[in-house]
C-alpha cells in the first residue's frame, strides 16, 4: 500500500514539475530563438555534467569491486 502512495506521488510530482516547465516555456519573456539557445547551451552543459558523474560512477564500482576482488582473494587465501 505505501509503495503505490509512494509511487503515485512521485509520478504526480514529475507530472506536475513537466508541466510546469512546457508552461514556463511558453510563457517566458525570452523570444523563441533566444529560448532554444538558452536551452541549447544548457543541455550541453548538462550533458557534460551527467558525463562526468557517470565517469565518477563507473571509477568508484571499479574500485569498490576491485576492494571486493581483493577481500574475496584474502578469504581464499586463509582457507
């Protein structure tokens, strides 16, 4: 039961900040050109950031891994 609230709500949000960003779009004070250039240039820095943290990502279950590779080889080791 709690999960489908949980749910529900989170859909409800995203629903919700989605269609407060269309609106805001279309309402804004910008000119249309200067709007997708604005958005242009910050989903190349978005893109640039979400590259980053997956790169970060990656590197630290490398090394969480490699701690576990490690840890299991020390077990077999003492057997």
């Amino acid at each position: 039961m709690e999960e489908n609230k949980t749910a529900a709500f989170l859909s409800g949000f995203l629903w919700g900040a989605l269609t407060g960003f269309v609106v805001g779009i279309l309402y804004a004070p910008r000119s249309g050109d200067e709007t997708r250039e604005v958005l242009k240039e910050n989903s190349k820095e978005l893109g640039v950031i979400i590259k980053d943290k997956i790169k970060d990502a990656k590197s630290r279950g490398r090394d969480i891994l490699a701690g576990k590779g490690v840890e299991i080889q020390e077990e077999a080791d003492e057997e």
